[in-house]
C-alpha cells in the first residue's frame, strides 16, 4: 500500500513538472520548435505577396495610401480621456553596447540672456534611436520600393531622390493597435530568439478583442526595455525577440500602414534561418509598410492597460528632410 501511495506521488510530481514545463514554454522561456521561411518560398513571396504598382507606378508612399480621411476620423473618435503617451526612446548621447552610435548633444552657450544647445544624429538608423524608416533605406538586389532602382536615384552626393521620408511631411494619423506580447504570455519580456507567431499575434487579439485592419498602425511588444531593466544593456543584434518571417503573409492580409517595433528582428539566428532583416526589409521593401525602429512601448503598454483599451490614435511627424532615408520620431499615442 506505501509502495502504491510512492508510486501515485510520484506520477503526480512528474505529471506537474510536465505542466510546469509546458507553461514556462507558453511563457516565453523556450524557444518554440517550428520550421523556418526557405529562402525558395521568400523569393516567391516577392512576387505573389508584393505590393508593387498597387498604387501606380510612381507611387511613393506605400500602405498610406490605406490612411484615408475616414481612416483618420476614425482614429479621431477613439480619443475618450485625451490621455497622451510617447512612444520614443529618450536620445542618448552615451556610448553604450546598444547604443554604439549615439547622437551628439552639447550646449552652444548659457547666459543670463538665455541658452541654445545643439543636437547631431550620426546615425538615423541607429540602435539608440526612435525613428522612422522611409522606403529609400532598404533594398532587394538594387530595386527598392515600386521597384525603382536606387543607382541612379539614391547616391552619396544626393541621398534619395526618390521615395524620401519627405513624402511625410504632412504627418501620418491614423488608428493603433498594440500588440503586447508578454502581457500575452504572464512575463516581463519574451527571451531572446523567440520568433512570434501568427498564432501569438490572434491569440492576443482573442484576448484583448482589438485587431489590427487596413490603414492601421501595429505596434508590436516583446519586452526590449523591460529586460535591459532587469538585465542591463545589450547587443540587440545578437539578443532579441522578434517577429517570425512566417508572419509576413498576415501582414499583407491585414493590410497595415505602419508596423512599429522595439527591435528589427530575433536573434540569435538558427542556423538555416534568413537574415535577421528579413521581415524588416520585405515589409519596407515589396509592401511599402513604413516601420517605425526602435520604439519604447513600456509607457504605452502601461497606458494601455489601466485604460483597459489596446487601441488608439496614434501620430507620428517625421522631420521634412529632403532626400533622407528615414527620420528621428516621437510617436504620440492620444487615448
């Protein structure tokens, strides 16, 4: 009889370290076996999921076009208390591993009579930097956006002459959508090389009862700043959660204006996998999704769920830079 009790507890014990088990993977503390994007099925992707010539043949500014004027009265309504929260990384003028190339910050003079100060970005499209990416910054094989050839139109003495974020000037208003996904899973942040799933990206919409649609903005959560919190600064090109390449189909399905992250891609990498720009460079690229780099969400995630609202108006107001790839930004979203 005490050798069937033993035997029953320990059945039980190895049955709860099962679950256990199971929710630490849910939890986001395994990386998930699943197969890879091939690079056969990505180059095939570029041409069945490619948005190119969708809106004309000189169209520059992509899944805009998607933000109409109902689109941006839409987003309007959504404001209920006139909450606002930035969603932009504070500049750092301090060299740091993820931050390698920070801005240049000094003050030009101080006097009883008032002070000026200046500030340098060396790097746009640095790590330390909230900004947003405009489609003369990334290309496959020479063809940008629209599939227009950068040789002759972006060069070292002009920058780019075609498909600039000066198409922006006007600002982008539109509805958001946060995706939080370590509110999804019960953690502060997920670990670094898990790939997030379509499957991750609707069980959180099931969740929360918001989803992204045509024209939105998507802002996506993995913890970034929450674990450099925890765990201090980090090489973002070799830590990092991120987005699977098998998300791409649903991104063209849902037909997002705007996709806004804390990093571009999971790493490590598997061996076998594509690119840690991948995904980043093929919504830019074949489906005109302007991306949103190296965004904080913590306040916003926060915002979010004392208001108990995952959706928002969110605007953004690139600096009117003729010719340059992309552009230091500091999102507003207005609850």
């Amino acid at each position: 009889m005490y050798t069937s009790k033993r035997i029953l507890l320990a059945s039980l014990l190895i049955a709860s370290m099962l679950i256990l088990g199971l929710n630490m993977d849910f939890g986001a503390k395994a990386q998930q076996v699943s197969p890879f994007v091939s690079q056969v099925q990505f180059e095939e992707w570029k041409e069945t999921l490619s948005n190119w010539g969708r809106w004309g043949p000189d169209d520059e500014i992509g899944t805009l076009n998607l933000i109409t004027q109902a689109k941006r009265k839409e987003a309007a309504s959504l404001v209920q208390t006139g909450i606002t929260v930035s969603l932009a990384r504070d500049t750092d003028n301090i060299e740091s591993v993820d931050n390698p190339c920070p801005v240049e910050w000094e003050m030009v003079n101080a006097t009883p009579n008032g002070a000026s100060d200046r500030i340098a970005f060396k790097c746009i499209h640095g790590l330390g930097t909230t900004h947003i990416d405009g489609f003369g910054h990334r290309f496959f094989d020479g063809k940008m956006w629209n599939g227009v050839d950068m040789e002759e139109t972006v060069t070292m003495e002009e920058g780019a002459k075609v498909n600039s974020v000066l198409t922006m000037k006007d600002g982008v208003v539109t509805r958001g959508v946060l995706y939080d996904i370590p509110r999804l899973k019960g953690v502060d942040y997920l670990e670094p090389g898990y790939r997030v799933t379509v499957k991750d990206l609707e069980a959180w919409e099931a969740m929360v009862g918001v989803s992204v649609g045509p024209g939105d903005a998507m802002l996506f959560r993995w913890g970034r700043w929450a674990r450099r919190d925890a765990e201090g600064p980090f090489d973002t090109w070799e830590e990092a959660a991120g987005l699977d390449n098998s998300v791409i189909p649903w991104l063209r399905e849902r037909d997002i204006s705007i996709l806004g992250w804390e990093t571009p891609g999971y790493t490590p990498r598997p061996e076998g996998d594509l690119p840690t720009l991948a995904l980043h460079d093929f919504a830019l690229t074949m489906l005109g999704i302007h991306l949103i780099d190296r965004s904080d969400l913590r306040a916003l995630a926060n915002m979010a769920a004392s208001q108990g609202r995952w959706e928002f108006m969110l605007t953004i107001a690139p600096l009117p830079i003729p010719n340059g790839t992309g552009s230091p930004v500091n999102p507003i979203a207005i609850f």
